[in-house]
C-alpha cells in the first residue's frame, strides 16, 4: 500500500510517498481503508521532531475516516463494510486514571500517527472499539476532520473550563481546526463567542461560523478591545493554544474569576506569569490535552446529530501530502487539509 512516510525529521521535504507492508488486524482489532485523513498541526510537530520522540520511519495521521475491510480475532464479522472514523486516542484501560473516564490523563496516553503508524496512508489497523460508524448524511472528509480537533475543543470548553449558557468565551488563533471547533462548540453550548484572528477575510468566516465578535490581531488590540466590548469585564473563558505569542493578552481579557484553558503553544511554550493576577483576579490557568472515551462520544453524538459541520480548507490527494504539510506550515488555512488515498 501507498503511504506518505518520512525516514527523518525535518521540514515538509522529508516526507515521501512508498509502497508500504499493508497491515493486518490483531486480536480485538480491524482493518480500516482509508477513505479521507486530516492534518493537524501534531502532525508537523511530529515530523520536525521536536519534543517529539516517534517510531521511523514514520507514517503520521491521527485523524482519518473509511470503510472496514477485515475483522481481528474476537471482532463481529457484520462490521465489515461499515463506514467509521477512529479515536485516536490509545490507553492502558486499567491505571487510576483509566479506572476513573479520565482516559487522557492515563499515565501510558497515546496517539496514533504520533506514537504509532498513523492515518496517512490506505490500511490501518485499530481497536475496534475506537472506531464509531459514521451517519450516512456525513462524508469521509468531514468525518476525519473531527477527532483531534473537535474532541479535544469539546473536553478543554464542557468539561476543563466548565462553559455555561450566557459566559462570554474567547478564542484565540480561531483559523486554526481546534480553534475553529471551540468556535462552534461554544456557540452550541449557548455561549456569546469572542475570537482572534488574522485578516479581514478569516474575520468574516469565523463570523459566519458563529462568532459574535471577533477581532483581526493584526490591527487590533484585542485584549484590550474585548474589555470595552464586554463592559470593561472581559471574558469568563479564555481558549488558549497559541502560547507566547498571545498568551499576555489572553490573561488580561479574562474576567475576575475567569478561566483560561490552555492545549497548545504553536508560537512558543515559554511565558511570564504574573502571581498577582493570578491571586488578586482569582483566576484558574487550567490545561487540557484531547478527551476521555465518553467526553470523545459526546462530542460525536453532537455532531452527527447535525449541530456542528466541520470546517474542510482543502482536500488534497494524498501524493501530495509533501504541499499538505507545506499549506499547514505556511499557516494560511482555514479549517483542515484532508488527504484522500
Ligand atoms: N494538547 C492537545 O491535546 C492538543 C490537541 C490539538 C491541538 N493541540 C495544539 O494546539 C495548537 C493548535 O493546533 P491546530 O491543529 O488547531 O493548529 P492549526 O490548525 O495549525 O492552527 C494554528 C492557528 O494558530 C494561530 N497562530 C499561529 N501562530 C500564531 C502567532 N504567532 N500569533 C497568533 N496566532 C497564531 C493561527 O490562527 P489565526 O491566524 O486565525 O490567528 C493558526 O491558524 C498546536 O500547537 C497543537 O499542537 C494540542
Ligand atoms: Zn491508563
């Protein structure tokens, strides 16, 4: 099978596409064809190697989508033939954390494509309990859009920053998959939606996708305009996942008590905090890394149910993984880049 792998970490240029060995399902597990892979920026974290440590060579794509083939040991043979996409989650099942639904903060925590062989290729073998069917109104495309982003959007909003209907949340770098998804999600969840981004054409788009105000931080000062825009109150939830670039700023939009949920640092993971922002304004600095099986089933069941469409940039054949990483890099998207073998 055809496969965009990479022999050693570097920029866009060391990925290539071979002819791999197809694999084929353990026990418990099945065998996917992919029909459609999502990129995210894990995924170029992965290839540059830093902080990274993965198998090599390596094949990346934690998110993806397509049809069961062939059953493992032990797996119903109806599922052949179904349509499914796939947590990519991996856990051990039975540490404390496992033990108590808390399946991302297992002290084992995986991701396939990062730890593992990933979606970018045309045969996966998974747990066939990580895969879920897929609605018959929902592409390939739209359903591998989801799983990194929406899931972990879902699990930093309902369950680390504990978003009610009426607070005022803000997102920052909303262009970007998970950004985006916190957009929608906190729209759904009755929230009034604030967010950042850059250019006058994604300030737009993100408003068309729900948002109620939403700043370009190139010619705005954001943190400052979101408190003469809320009542010089600021934001109850801040969604962070830019880091040094924004992250001065996202402190000063939060309100007294607000609470900033933070998942990612794209322009750098060192920042200053001041303590007595922290004490005086008694605000919560909480982090959150993808979701737990049941807040990932949620966060399907929402979706499938019509509430939320994913937001596809571009589809892309997958020989052409090599400019995929190159668009995501060059950070000119919006929404996510699909592979299709
Ligand atoms: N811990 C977890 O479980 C988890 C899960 C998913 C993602 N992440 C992390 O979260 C981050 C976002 O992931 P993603 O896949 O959604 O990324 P993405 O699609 O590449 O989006 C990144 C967005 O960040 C904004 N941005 C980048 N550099 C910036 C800068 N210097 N200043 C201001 N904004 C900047 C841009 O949005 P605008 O142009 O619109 O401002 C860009 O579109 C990554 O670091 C990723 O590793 C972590
Ligand atoms: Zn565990």
């Amino acid at each position: 099978m055809r496969a965009a792998i990479f022999h050693e970490n570097g920029g866009p240029e060391v990925v290539r596409i071979e002819q791999v060995a197809r694999p084929a399902p353990g026990p418990g597990q099945l065998l996917v064809e992919v029909r459609a892979a999502a990129l995210n920026h894990l995924d170029l974290w992965v290839r540059r190697g830093i902080p990274i440590e993965t198998t090599m060579p390596h094949i990346g794509g934690s998110d993806f989508a397509g049809v069961v083939v062939e059953v493992g040991e032990g797996v119903a043979a109806d599922r052949v033939g179904e349509r499914v996409v796939v947590n990519p989650g991996l856990w051990c099942g039975h540490c404390r954390e496992c033990a108590r639904g808390q399946e991302s903060m297992c002290e084992r925590y995986r991701i396939v494509g990062e730890h593992t062989d990933g979606g970018f290729t045309e045969f996966v073998a998974v747990h066939a309990d990580r895969a879920y069917r897929i609605p018959d109104d929902f592409s390939f495309e739209e359903a591998a859009a989801l799983p990194v982003s929406y899931m972990t959007a879902w699990r930093a909003l309902v369950s680390r920053a504990r978003l009610r209907p009426g607070e005022d949340v803000l997102v920052i770098g909303a262009s970007g998959g998970t950004a985006l998804a916190a957009v929608q999600i906190a729209r759904v969840m009755g929230a009034r939606v604030f967010a950042v981004t850059q250019g006058a054409a994604n300030v737009q788009r993100v408003r068309e996708l729900g948002a109620d105000v939403v700043y370009d931080r190139a010619t705005t000062d954001w943190s400052r305009a979101v408190h003469a825009d809320t009542g010089r109150r600021g934001v109850d939830v801040v969604v962070e996942n830019v880091g040094a670039a924004t992250w001065s700023g996202s402190l000063r939009a939060l309100t007294r008590g607000g609470r900033l949920v933070t998942y990612g640092a794209t322009a750098g993971p060192k920042v200053e905090l001041d303590l007595r922002s922290v004490f005086w304004k008694q605000i919560e600095v909480i982090g959150t890394t993808m979701a737990s099986r049941s807040e990932f089933e949620d966060m399907l069941r929402i979706v499938f149910a019509g509430r939320i469409r994913p937001v596809i940039d571009t589809v892309m054949p997958l020989d052409q993984a090599r400019e995929a990483h190159g668009r995501l890099e060059a950070g000119g998207q919006f929404g996510k880049i699909i592979l299709v073998p």
